[in-house]
C-alpha cells in the first residue's frame, strides 16, 4: 500500500527532554499529518533550560543515517538543525541536491543555544551566501541574522541575506516589534506576522517547531507565504498551551 502522506526529514540533533531537535521536529510534522523522519548530527546533555554538552557526527556518520532514508522515501522537504560548521552544512547540501536538486530545504541556524552554549563556528560572509543559494528558506532569530548577515541591524541584516534565499526573521529576539515576524526574499520584506494570540509563555525549542512547521506546510503543498503564517499559529499555540518550558504538541 503507498504511503498517502508526504514524508519530512529533520537533520538535527538529539534533544533528550524532547523539546528541541529531532524529537520536536517530528512531533511537529506528526501535528501537520506529515510522515516524520530523523537523522542525527549530534547528540546532547541538556535539560530544558541548559546545555551542557553536546557529541557531534561525523558528515560520513550523518550521511549514513540519511541515505537509507532517500532510498526508500520520496521525502518533500527537509528540516536542518544545529551543525557543526558551514563545511559540514555544504557537504550536507551538496550530497541532498546530488539526490534530488529540487528538494525544499529549510535550515534553522542554531549558533548558540539560549543558555549561552556555542554550537556553530564562526560564519565567514561568502560562505554564507554560497549556502543559503543552495536552501528553500533560512529562519534565524534577531541574534543570528546580525551574526550571518554581518550587520547590527536584524531587519537590514535579514533583507541583505534574502538576496541569496527567503528569509523568515523569528521575533522573538527583536528589541522593537517583539513577536512580529517578517519575511524577506529578494531583498525586499514581502510579508509581516505580527502576533496573534495573548498569554504565551516562552518554550524551549520554539525555533525548532516554527522552522519544523514550515518544512510541514511546505511538504504538504503550501506556498511560501502560507507555510510560515501557519507555522507562526502554530508555535504561538504551543507557547500558549502551559506555562512551562516544554510545550504540548497535542492538547
């Protein structure tokens, strides 16, 4: 019997208390009635409000776990999470478009998780921009977005790199406009998603779950524009759902 729903892959790491990562990830495509998969590119000690130490793959140990994957799935869109460095995240790219150069791709730049603890090496500019040429969508915070744009200001920051790919600017970081979220592509802001509900409370792992919805939407045949404003109701739903840091996928 064929499988009548799309398939999603997250490339991310092992979050043992499920809020983050892989394990949010799939719960998130579940949600979207999206087939979750999962590959490792690390694995981590944390607890939901700490980091306290994580154990990279190896690019041969990642490309293990996604292969068999591509060999027996027609996967929609993928997910990429924490890596290493741009180096690993080129190779990873190069060896998903060898597979399948149409392939949606959406990668959340985790550079640092929000308990102070480094995940990505440093960003040089040109690599960057070679990367995002080759990703459906890139959804970095206000902090990330001035790392990998190399400006102090997020939205210029966020439309400088939307030259390369669209961008989805996550608001939650934002000094000004907090909880809005802009979408840039071309250079040029083409939509706002300011918030929609009240009485949310901060989630591990919210980044995760937005860049996971999208990659769902997109799977499932939404547009651009569509996926990230119903990705955006989506997280705000498990932000509102109890006041702790772990959120309810499934009320």
């Amino acid at each position: 019997m064929g499988q009548a729903r799309p398939y999603a892959l997250s490339i991310a790491g092992f979050d043992p208390t499920g809020g983050a990562g892989v394990l949010a990830d799939v719960k998130t495509f579940e949600q979207y009635r999206c087939m979750g998969l999962a590959a490792l590119t690390a694995t981590t000690v944390q607890t939901p409000a700490e980091m306290r130490s994580l154990l990279w793959f190896s690019l041969e140990e990642i490309l293990a776990q996604v292969s068999p994957l591509f060999e027996t799935c027609q996967i929609e869109a993928v997910k990429i999470g924490i890596i290493p460095d741009l180096q690993t995240l080129d190779a990873l790219l190069t060896s998903l478009h060898a597979v399948n150069n149409s392939i949606t791709i959406i990668w959340d730049p985790v550079l640092q998780s929000s308990s102070g603890y480094r995940l990505f090496a440093d960003a040089d500019g040109e690599a960057v921009e070679h990367v995002l040429s080759q990703i459906t969508l890139l959804t970095p915070n206000a902090d990330e977005v001035q790392i990998l744009g190399r400006r102090d200001d997020p939205l210029k920051a966020a439309a400088q790199l939307s030259l390369h790919t669209a961008v989805l600017l996550k608001g939650g970081h934002l000094s000004e406009r907090s909880g809005t979220d802009f979408l840039f592509a071309g250079g040029k802001l083409t939509a706002t998603f300011p918030p929609g509900q009240t009485g949310v409370w901060p989630k591990h792992g919210s980044g995760c779950i937005l860049s996971a919805a999208v990659a769902a939407g997109l799977a499932n045949g939404d547009d651009l524009f569509q996926a990230c404003r119903n990705a955006k109701s989506y997280t705000e739903k498990r932000l509102a759902g109890n006041a702790g840091l772990l959120a309810y996928h499934h009320e």
